[in-house]
C-alpha cells in the first residue's frame, strides 16, 4: 500500500539559508500534519491542513510557513535557519480530520551548520 | 495543553515476556494513538482508541475515558520488539472530532527485549 512520501529524506543546511521539506500524503487522503522531533525530543506538533486550509496551529516559528496545494501535497518553508532548527521533522497524513488515524512519513532529516 | 506521561520511562525484559506500558494525560481528548519509533526515527501508528480495547497480533491497547489512561501490552515480546513506544493524544471534547488538531506525544518508552 502507498506510505506517506517525504522529500528530500536527509538535507544540511548553514545558517541564514532557506528549506524546503515536501510531504506527499497517502492518496486520496486530505489532511496533512507537520511535526518537528529534536535529538532526544519528543516530537513537537507544527501545523496542520484540511482540504488546503490551514487547520491548526502549533509551535511553528514565525519563520517558517507551509501550505497544501491542490493536489493535497504539502510544502514546509523554512527562512533564515538557525542550528537549533536542526530536527527530524515528519509529516503524516488522514483521511478527513475526525478521529482519523495519523500516518506517519519516513521524516526529513535537516541538518544546520 | 493537555500534559501526556508515560511510564516506564525505559524498560528491559526477556524474549517472551508480557510487557506493558503506561500512558495518563491531563485533560479530555478525542483520541489517542499508540506509536513505536525505531532506531531510525520512523514513525509507525499501531492502534487509534477511541474506547475499550483494541487487539493486533500480540498487541493490545486498551483505554479508560474516566480515568484519563491506557495501556499498551505486548504479549510474548521478541527481540525486534525493541523500540521507542509513544503516547499521542489529540486534545478535544471525546467524539467531537473538531479540526485537524495536532497530537501531543509523552516522552516515549524505550523496550529492549533480550533475546
């Protein structure tokens, strides 16, 4: 069965420059979540959309932003980086946003120097 | 925010063992998700309860709405039963599905079973 894809599975980054993770949820699923995890960390909830509106929001840093496309697949923008943004950071997807279960992607691991 | 403990915090036990893990949170949710994450840092959903008790293979998740609390079994362990198993609850009023609410996860229990 098609997984939750993430893009690019591993990226190093220096400081100041810009990201861009991509989350390709499971077809015909449009709910898409971000999660940020730091070494040792216990995943930290970012945002999440619903039919390509933002639907919630956590503790996502002013600079960063995402949105969902159309196609359902979602893109996590990340400005100015700093060594602390070096996290694993998932992405996971549901069909509809009630009582759905989560599906979780491999993760994109961002290194910053 | 809804405050998510686990317990234990790390857990060794011998192949074959039932092993059971421990999860209580703050306030009402409208769901909870058993997760294990291996070395590698992917992420795998097992169960999503939204009451009484859930079976897959050798493991079982049960949850008690009144007391804020689950549990996770795992009955005759195996060694690549070795795993981070996290907690993620998704605050809200319990059937009131709400938006696409982010999980808050508890810190995670290591299992190591040896062979």
């Amino acid at each position: 069965a098609a997984g939750v894809i993430q893009s690019p599975r591993h990226l190093i980054k220096e400081k100041r420059e810009t990201a861009t993770l991509k989350c390709y949820p499971i077809p015909r699923h449009d709910t898409v979540y971000w999660y940020q995890q730091g070494p040792g960390q216990d995943p930290q909830f970012l945002i999440s959309f619903y039919e390509k509106m933002q639907s919630d929001k956590g503790s996502i840093p002013d600079r960063f932003s995402a949105q969902q496309f159309s196609d359902y697949h979602s893109e996590l923008n990340m400005s100015s980086l700093e060594l602390g943004d070096s996290a694993l950071y998932f992405c996971a997807s549901s069909l509809g946003v009630f009582q759905e279960t989560q599906y979780f992607g491999p993760g994109t691991r961002l290194l910053v120097l | 925010k809804n405050e998510v403990e686990q317990s234990p915090q790390n857990l060794t036990a011998q192949e074959g063992e039932f092993i059971t893990i421990n999860c209580s949170y703050s306030v009402g949710i409208s769901a909870l998700h058993w997760l294990q994450q291996h070395p590698g840092g992917g992420i795998v959903s097992l169960f999503m309860l939204s009451s009484g008790k859930k079976k897959h293979g050798r493991l079982i998740a049960t949850i008690n709405i009144q007391e804020k609390h689950s549990s996770l079994h795992i009955t005759a362990s195996h060694p690549r039963d070795s795993a981070v198993y996290i907690c993620a609850v998704r605050s809200g009023q319990w059937g009131s599905g709400g938006g696409a609410d982010g999980l808050t996860f508890g810190k995670g229990t290591h299992l190591i079973i040896q062979p």
